[in-house]
C-alpha cells in the first residue's frame, strides 16, 4: 500500500476526476491544459501503478471501473480538501480568517475594541476572536508572556517599556455611577467632599483608577472612604450598584455604555464640577512578536479608533 501511496500523485488524481467529469480523455486532457497524448501516458501509470483498469473504454467514452469508482469518489473528496485548505490559506494571509487574541482595559474595550471588531467581522466571518478585560498589570504579564497580540494598557511601573512597540493611545475619564433610587442619582456639578461617607465599589488598592480617586480625596482633604468592596468585574460592581446606596467610579465609556439603560441595567450617574482624569492608556504590542494577518487588521482598526 505504500508504494501505491507514493506512485498517486494529485496530478493523477485531478486527470481521474477531469475523466469522470467529462467522459472522454481527450476532453480531460483540454481540461487539464496537457496534450491528449501525455494524459494517455498519465493514466497508463496510474493503471500499472494500482495494477488494473481504472477506466473501460467504450465508443461513447469512458466510465470506471470498480477500481476507478474508489478512485474517482476519493479524487473528489481530496480535491475538494484541497481546494478547502487552499481557500483557508488564503483566508488567513488576507487577513479575514485566522485567531486574534487581545486585552483591554475596560474603557478602552467598550470604546474602540468592540467597534473594531464588529468592522472587522464585516469581512473575517470566520475569525476566531478573543478578548480579556483586565487591569494594566495583568494585562502587560500576559502580553509578555504571549497570551495577546496587542493589548490596550498603561505601562506599570518597573517594566522597561524598550521592549514594546507603543501607539498612543487615550485618556480615560472617571465617571461615578449609582442605583437611580440613589439620593445622589443624576446630580452633577458636585465636588468630591458632595461624595463622602458613602460606600464604594473599586479597583483594588494601587490601581490607577482606585489610586486617582483616593488621591481626589485626599487633594481635597476630604476622609477616604471607609467602606469599600474591591472588584474589577463589571457584573460584580453593577449588581453590588443596584442592591445598595454603593458609588463606583469608572470610566466614561462604561457609564455610557450602561447608565439609564433600564434594559440592561438601573443605574444612574453622578457628575463633578472638576472630572478626573487617568493618564493615557496605549495601543502595546511586543517588538519581537510577528502579528498574523488578523491580528493586524484589528489593531489597525483598533489604533484608528483611538486615534480619530
């Protein structure tokens, strides 16, 4: 049987379909683009190499034999394999199939990730597609160990940032949210004392959001807040919203995302005279790690979203 493996070439087999197909060597052998002749010598060494007739011939053409009807039926299924590889190939090289893995802040990911993605799907139907919504330092220890393609992050303090190719990213503005039945619900113009002595849901401890808003706190010499329930879930944070009279500050793009949409959540904002403002998250990849087509075109849908 391996010998035989060895003498079938695909050109054998595209010259047993081509005959199956129209019935006649000589209109095989057009089909082909080869003279009748070489096809003639073609399908004698495929009939010494399996050691019978793989066709019968008739006045009116030529039809398989028991033999050639394997042979035929598995020409089929393989050039139709083919074909499928070929295509999916071709798919991943152009950018419209393939895998992309990426990591977001949560900002950054309701605001331009998604987008890009949606575009993105427009053209790579078949994409397989994954995101992760983190804090920055999760987010750079999974780059660095290959987990992302790119992802959207601050740089934490400590890491040398010689070993990433940077595009510049965005600011993230922190709004505050609460449950619409909240005495705060809806107000704006406020300062950050307006907020003292209600419970908050935060990033943990170090965190650059959880570290901007303590330090508005404490610019404004106002007591921190002393009971805090410490989550980076989105669900975490908006059912602890509505069940209590908890404030939570995030990022701009989440509020709008969620606040006064009752078919997705019952929250509310609440608005101050001088907003905060977190230092630039950025477009992060490493410089010795080779995107694939997909990878590509998301981060350049992704960068043009930041950018625009």
């Amino acid at each position: 049987m391996e010998k035989l493996i060895a003498r079938l070439q695909l050109k054998d087999f595209r010259l047993i379909h081509a005959i199956e197909r129209t019935g006649q060597l000589a209109l095989a052998a057009e089909q082909l683009a080869i003279t009748q002749p070489a096809a003639s010598r073609m399908l004698a060494a495929i009939e010494k190499a399996v050691g019978t007739r793989v066709f019968d011939r008739h006045p009116k053409g030529m039809t398989p034999t028991a033999v050639g009807q394997v042979l035929v039926r598995n020409a089929a299924t393989l050039l139709q394999e083919l074909e499928r590889a070929v295509h999916e190939v071709e798919e991943i090289r152009s950018g419209r199939a393939g895998s992309v893995r990426v990591g977001s802040v949560t900002g950054g990911a309701v605001a331009f990730v998604v987008p890009a993605i949606q575009k993105l799907k427009q053209e790579a139907v078949g994409a397989d597609i994954h995101v992760d919504v983190a804090p920055s330092q999760a987010l750079i220890e999974g780059l660095l160990r290959g987990d992302y393609d790119f992802v959207l992050s601050r740089i934490p303090p400590g890491v040398d940032a010689r070993q990433f190719n940077v595009r510049r990213g965005r600011v993230e503005v922190i709004r505050f949210m609460c449950r619409a039945s909240h005495p705060m619900a809806g107000a704006s113009g406020l300062s950050i004392r307006d907020l003292e002595g209600y419970e908050w849901v935060v990033q943990a401890p170090l965190m650059p959001m959880r570290q901007a808003v303590e330090d508005a706190f404490v610019n404004a010499q106002v007591p921190l807040p002393r009971e805090i329930v410490n989550t980076t879930s989105l669900l975490v944070m908006i059912a602890y919203l509505n069940s209590t009279d908890a404030i939570a500050p995030t990022s701009r793009e989440v509020v709008d995302l969620l606040a006064g949409r009752q078919e997705v959540s019952d929250l509310s904002t609440i608005d101050l005279d001088e907003p905060i403002i977190l230092h630039a998250y950025h477009l992060i990849s490493l410089k010795n790690h080779t995107l694939n087509p997909l990878a590509i075109k998301l981060r350049d849908l992704v960068f043009a979203a930041v950018s625009a």
